[in-house]
C-alpha cells in the first residue's frame, strides 16, 4: 500500500521513537526517507502530500526494520557525509566519523605548507575519507589509498572515482603490520586511523559497531597499540628524510602513541582534540629536513 511522504515519516517516527528518543527517532526517520526516495529534506517537506512510489515504501520500512535491529544507518543508506564530502560506505569500512576530522585537519594543516606536489600516504585508509579529504584541500597533493582488506580497497577505488580524484589519487594494498611494499617509495608525510580498540573494549563495543562493523579494521592488539608499534618502527622506510606522521587515537592513549613515537626517532609537534574536546591525534616529524 502506497503512502504519503509525511505519511512515511509520521510513521517511521513513531516506530523509531520505541526504541530511540525523540530527537533521534525523527532525525533517522527523515535521513532514511532522503535516503530512499533520493530526494532533499526541502523536498521532502514540499512534497509531504505526494504518494511515495510502492518502492520507497517498501525501502523505508525495510530501512526502518534494519535501523531497530541496530544496524547503522550508514549501511542501509551505503553512503555517508565526512568533511563536506558523501562517501560510499559498506560493511567492509568503517562508518566516517566527526572523531577523524581532527587527524584529517592536522594533516591538511601540515600538507598546506610542504613541497610541491607532496606525496601523501593514507595508511589502513578504510572508505579513504582521510586521503580523499586531504587530496580535495592540497589541490597539488599526489595521494596513495593503502590497505590490506581487498573489501576496503574495493571501497576507497569507488570513492576516488566519486569525487573525480583518480589522476591525483591512487589506491594499493599494503600491511600496516609489515614493512611497506618497495614499490610504495618515498613519501613527505603518512597519516593513519589504525585499529586501536584493545581486547576488553572490543567485549563492551556498542552492538552496532560490534556486530555490523569490520573487526578487522577495530582490533589494535590487546593493548590497542599493535599498529602504531608497527608503523613507527617499519614505515620509516617509507618516509622521506624529516618527514611527518600524523595519527589518529584512541580515548587515553595519547601518551602511549606518543611515547612509541618519541621511541622511534620522532619529535612531537602538534598533540590535537576532536569536536568533542577529546585528545583525538598527533603530528610528528622523523628526523630534521636539516640534518
């Protein structure tokens, strides 16, 4: 049975709102409904007494359905909006959160004032949001994807494409827990969101991430610090003397990464907070350009 847009929303709402409060009920309810229908929220509000065609119907409760099982609107959706970009998303990636956009501006702030032309790494890239975030600001910037999950790969090529990058942007499967490939070379700075929950977080994940996101991009050892051991120590290799790495964390461990970072031969520039004003990520420098 057909139904009326508002029809749809009022009722998505309702259901929703069983399980979630009001707020959160009624903004799922209008992003799933844009989502379906391809339409605008303006649309969608001048529209509210047109029928929805029996496909958007269907969707939207089947969307409705998936949401209260605890799947991530991201998923149902397969997209999702990270610094003013929309991404395609599935359940190889992680869901693009606000938390990152503090590693990606400090990246971007760093890469603004590099050499021409810098060649940038996005290391364990996931959707690539980080790497196609700051290849869209550094209109000169050359950017390499990498990650070991064919999946995400798979990801991060549609997401190139999406935002018309490929002649700058680049993606290549490589191991954050090994030495890099060689055929990566030299880059000017690296920036990574590597797995960092430990073993007890991920027993206490929230069943959305826990049961819909890949754990594979989650795990970080049972400390949580597995890969930034491993990328301090081994991806030097792929830094061009006094070059930058710039990391994203988790809550409470900043003083750990930087304690791995200082270990391996890098200087701490910029320790920075995400919107939430958590320590979020750091900026480090191996070497000096005048050593």
């Amino acid at each position: 049975m057909v139904k009326k847009y508002g029809e749809l929303y009022l009722e998505g709402r309702k259901l929703l709102s069983e399980t979630w409060d009001a707020q959160t009920a009624s903004l799922t309810a209008r992003n799933l409904l844009c989502g379906i229908s391809g339409k605008r929220y303006e649309q969608i509000v001048d529209q509210r007494e047109h029928y929805a065609s029996q496909e958007v119907c269907d969707g939207f409760f089947n969307g409705v359905e998936r949401v209260m099982s605890g799947e991530p609107l991201a998923y149902i959706l397969g997209q999702w909006d990270f610094y003013g970009m929309t991404l395609v998303v599935d359940r190889n990636v992680l869901i693009p959160r606000d938390d990152t956009c503090a590693v990606t501006e400090l990246a971007i702030q760093k890469a603004l004032f590099l050499q021409t032309a810098p060649r940038i790494l996005d290391l364990c890239t996931g959707s690539g949001c980080i790497g196609l975030a700051i290849a869209n600001r550094v209109k000169d910037a050359r950017i390499t994807l990498a990650d070991v999950s064919p999946g995400a790969m798979a990801v991060a090529k549609q997401n190139i494409k999406l935002q018309k990058l490929s002649a700058r942007v680049s993606c290549v499967k490589a191991d954050a827990l090994q030495s890099p490939p060689a055929f990566l070379g030299k880059f000017d700075m690296i920036v990574s969101n590597p797995p960092y929950v430990t073993g007890q977080e991920m027993q206490q994940l929230d069943r959305s991430v826990r049961d819909f996101e890949p754990h594979l991009a989650l795990y970080g050892g049972e400390d949580g610090l597995d890969f930034y051991r491993s990328i301090a120590k081994n991806y030097v290799q792929a830094l061009k003397s006094g070059g930058f790495l710039c990391f994203e964390f988790g809550m409470g461990q900043g003083d750990a990464v930087c304690s791995i970072l200082e270990e391996n031969g890098y200087t701490i520039l910029e320790r920075s907070r995400d919107y939430n004003d958590r320590e979020r990520a750091v900026l480090a420098q191996h070497g000096r350009e005048d050593d």
